[in-house]
C-alpha cells in the first residue's frame, strides 16, 4: 500500500543506487491530453468564430441591416476602409468600426420591428 508521503515526495537514493526508472512519455500524457482538450474546446472553436466574423465584416456592403456590438440597429449607408456609416434613425447616421458590426440581419428586419 503506498502512504500519503511517497506520493507527495520522492525518495531520495544513495548514490551508485540504482533508483526506480520511469516512463519518460508516460509522465508527460496527462500534459499532452490537456493541451490537446484545451485546443479542441477553447481555440480551435474561437479560431473559426474569428474567420467567420472577419468574413462577414469583408462582405459589408450598402444597404445591409446590422447589429453592432451595443446592440444598436441599422442600415449601412457607406462601407468605407476601417468604418462603416450606420442609419438609425431618419437623418441619424453614426460611424462604427467594421470590427463593431456584430451580426447582419436579413432584410426588412428593422422595419418590422
């Protein structure tokens, strides 16, 4: 039966002792199985929700009804390098940054609201 204390800490051997040889890649699966669970559940998935997003940003074009990321609706009036120009009322346009444009909305969606 092993004691709490051998688990905790090592024994210590004399030297020209021939001490217990271990797995060298044994030792290190537990390591590699984290990463690899970290990758498939946190970055992988964020990795393709960013290429979507850049995606949908690059296809922002006059006319789309967009959410920003403030929750605010609108039409797109202008599609400029960096920004894009948002109607969100009558006569109220506000400029956004591409990158704050959160989802575009199928068409006739404001009005419907």
């Amino acid at each position: 039966m092993v004691s709490i204390s051998e688990l905790f800490i090592s024994n210590a051997y004399a030297e020209g002792a021939a001490a217990p040889q271990g797995g060298g890649f044994i030792e290190f699966l537990p390591l590699v199985a984290l990463l690899a669970v970290f990758y498939f559940l946190i970055l992988r998935p964020q990795q393709k929700r960013a290429k979507e997003h850049k995606a949908l940003v690059e296809a922002l074009q006059k006319g789309d009804e967009v959410v920003t990321i403030g929750g605010v609706l609108g039409k797109v009036t202008k599609v400029g390098e960096e920004n894009v120009a948002v109607e969100i009322a009558d006569n109220v346009v506000v400029q956004v940054q591409k990158p704050a444009i959160q989802n575009v909305l199928p068409k006739g969606t404001i009005k419907s609201i």
